[in-house]
C-alpha cells in the first residue's frame, strides 16, 4: 500500500521497553521515507535495549525519555509535545505498557503524553507469544480498542525468546502502510456529522415513562466511526448505558421534545445528520406532578399528543445537511422505508427489520440502503462494522453532493 497521506504527517512514536525496539530505529527511517515528521519518546525500559541517540541521529529531533527533565520541558514541554502529534504509534508496545494504557495511568512520559493528546492513538504490540496470549493482555487490549485506539499486528512467528507463536512486531513497513492506511480513512475530516441515536422517554409522572426498546449501540457506532473517519461528531443521545466513543461529543437527552432542542441547535453547523434514534412519537398530554395512584376497580385512560418530527424539522432548514433516517421494521420493511424516505424528503434511509432477535436489542444487524438512485444492501454483521460501512457511503455522498454544488454554481 502507497504511503502517501503521511507527507507532512506530525507523528509522535512511542517505544517501549521490548527486544522490538531495535526495529524502531528503522521505523524512524521509513516513517522519514514516507514525509512524516518524527519525534520518539523513550520509556525508561526502552532506552536499555537502544539508546537515544540512535533516535536522535535518525528523526533529527530531541528524543525525550523522561518526564521531569528540567531542560527538556523548557524547550517543548509535555503538554506541548502531546498537542504538537498528529498520531502517535507506539511501537513496540509492550504488555505492561498496554496494561498502563489501558487503565488511565500516567507514571511516567509516554503514558502522560497518550493521556494528554486528542491525536488518533496506534499500539504495534509486540511480546511473548505467553504474553500475548493472557487473558489480561487481551482484556486490556479489548478495553483499548473499545476507546478506538488502532491495533496494528502483532504478527506470528518465530520469537527472540526461542518460542513461536504471536507477539512479533510488525515489519517497519508494515506498520508504515497500516498508519497510512488510517489516513486514507479519514474521509469525514473537516466534516460536521450530527448523529442521534437511543430512545427517548416520555414522563407520564415522576416513576413511570412511555419508552421503547433501542439501545442505541447502532447510533453510538456510527458515532464512533465517523470519529474514526475523522468528523467533528455530535451525539445526541436519548437514556442509554453506553460510553462515549473516543472523539465524541456527546449530549444527553431524556424526552424527543429535548432530543428536538439539541438536534435542532447542532442541525444548522452539520454537514449530515444520522437520525438513528428511536423517537417516540408520542407523548402524555400532561405529566402528573405526583405519582398517578390507582382508582378503585377501574382502569386508566392515558391521553397522548404527538411529538415533532425532528427528521422532518431538519430536512425543513433552508441550509440542510444530508439526511439519512431510519426505518426500523417489523414487515415489509422495503415498502414502508421507501415511503418514508420520499414523506420525509431524505437523502438516504437504512431499513432494517427488526423484532425476532434482531435490531434493537441485538449486537449485529443488517441494513439496507436506499436512495433515490438505487439500494444498497448490507448483510449481517456487528454493528460496528456495518457502522463504517455506512459512513463510507455518508463520506462518498458527501463527495457527490460538493461536486455537483461546484457544477451548479460554475
Ligand atoms: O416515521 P418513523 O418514526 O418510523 O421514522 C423513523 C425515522 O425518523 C428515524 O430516523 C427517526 O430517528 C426519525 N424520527 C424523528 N422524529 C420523530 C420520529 C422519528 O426524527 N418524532
């Protein structure tokens, strides 16, 4: 894979304490070869296996090791340092190093500098194949990865202890081509995607509400890979218990009329809106101020009124951004959805069928996009995959629609 994408590329290279570290040294090179400007930290550990002048004499810059160097700090402090990367690739990552990572720990430089910088974060593992294999390793990775920090390899074979299996770090290379490959998916950079994901609430007195079963994962993974792509991401989020994707901006909201207020404020900077959220679409006409008891025998009649559209409110702004809906069905699920992307004016709508153990409550899920110009299907997978799947049509749609506004106003 070309490595163009990193000319230019400010990239911040952490190396840990390992026998991989002497692969480092021509990491640095290739990194060179490929425009990116270099600067290394150093672990404590790393600098027994290979010291810093190697590093110093290969990126062309100050390699620092430690985070109370007094002299250091007065020529680009840490803090500064950590905001100076564009990436930071640690390489090779070690497993007490991933473990420190893992758990917000910042002892020493190059954990303090992961924690302080909003730069994409990649970890080229590289271990024991023992190590690797722990339970706490992968654990740990899990959690990382979760965050949205990138895994690169590591690969099998044969290892410096004499054991083979995985734990080898990428070839310099490789690991080149794996972080220019995350450049060139970042189609989404310098792109607003405002996306609202969850159910809402609808109070019908202070213990009891009107919801439904969504449960967001599939709003929170479309977030987490328009971050990925690089977007400005807002999140508006109805009551879930899901953590924020690394990168997002993230609001909370309880009812739709609240869901409208947020999603009406960040509309008017957005260049897409995902309306993956389950609105409800209605709502008690009154909420009881205290706990509604019950009458003798009788029943209870609940009166309802309708909440706004908040698709419809946004497709009505004079500068819209690019719609896509949802449809979440249980039949004919093609049929409604297309009626509803022409009632709602959308640019795209992903349907999908939902009840039965799929949809709302499910980790994977399949959909099916359609626009004015043709469908697109997408077959099962886990909602996080189908999630970049459906940002890289976002992205492209995106594309389309600058060229033909350049076309119409030439
Ligand atoms: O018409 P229906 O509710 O099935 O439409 C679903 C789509 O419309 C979803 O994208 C949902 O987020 C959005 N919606 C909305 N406001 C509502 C109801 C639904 O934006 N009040």
């Amino acid at each position: 894979m070309s490595a163009t994408g990193l000319a230019g590329r400010r990239v911040l290279l952490g190396v840990t304490g390992g026998i991989a570290a002497y692969k480092a040294a021509e990491l640095v090179r290739r990194l060179g070869d490929a425009g990116a400007q270099v600067r290394v930290v150093l672990t404590e550990n790393a600098a027994r296996f290979v010291t810093p002048l190697t590093f110093q004499a290969l990126s062309g810059n100050p390699v620092r090791t430690c985070l109370w160097d007094e002299s250091a700090e007065a020529a680009m402090g840490h803090i500064e340092l950590a905001r100076w990367a564009e990436d930071i690739l640690v390489a090779p990552a070690s497993a007490d190093f991933l473990a420190r990572l893992a758990h917000g720990l910042a002892g020493d430089l190059l954990t303090t500098l992961c924690l302080a910088s909003a730069a994409p974060l990649h970890v080229a593992p590289a271990m024991n194949q023992q190590m690797w294999a722990n339970a706490a390793t992968q654990a740990n990775l899990a959690l990382l990865r979760s965050r949205g920090v990138g895994v690169f390899g590591p690969a099998a074979g044969s290892q410096a202890c004499g054991e083979v299996g995985a734990g080898r770090l990428l070839e310099p290379d490789d690991l080149v081509a794996a972080l220019a490959a995350t450049r060139q998916l970042r189609r989404l950079a310098g792109r607003h995607v405002l996306i609202s994901a969850g159910p809402t609430y609808e109070d019908i007195d202070p213990v009891r509400f009107l919801g439904n079963r969504s449960s967001g994962r599939m709003g929170f993974a479309i977030a987490a890979a328009a971050a990925e792509a690089g977007a400005d991401v807002t999140l508006v989020a109805g009551p879930v218990h899901l953590a924020t994707p690394a990168g997002v901006n993230r609001i909370d909201v309880r009812s739709a009329r609240e869901m409208h207020a947020a999603v009406m404020a960040a509309a008017k900077r957005a260049d897409a809106y995902v309306a993956a959220a389950a609105v409800g679409d209605f709502r008690p006409l009154e909420i009881a101020a205290q706990k509604i008891k019950k009458q003798g025998d009788g029943g209870m009649t609940l009166q309802l009124t309708q909440n706004p559209d908040i698709l419809a409110d946004v497709a009505a702004l004079p500068r819209r951004p690019l719609l896509i809906g949802f449809a979440a069905e249980t039949e004919h699920v093609e049929a409604h959805a297309r009626a509803k992307l022409e009632r709602k004016g959308l640019d795209l709508i992903a349907a999908n069928q939902v009840g039965g153990g799929l949809g709302f409550e499910s980790e994977d899920n399949s959909l099916t996009l359609i626009g004015a110009d043709g469908v697109t299907p997408l077959p099962t997978a886990s909602k996080r995959e189908l999630a970049r799947q459906l940002v890289a049509v976002v992205a492209e749609r995106l594309l389309r629609r600058d060229a033909e506004r350049g076309a119409g106003r030439a």
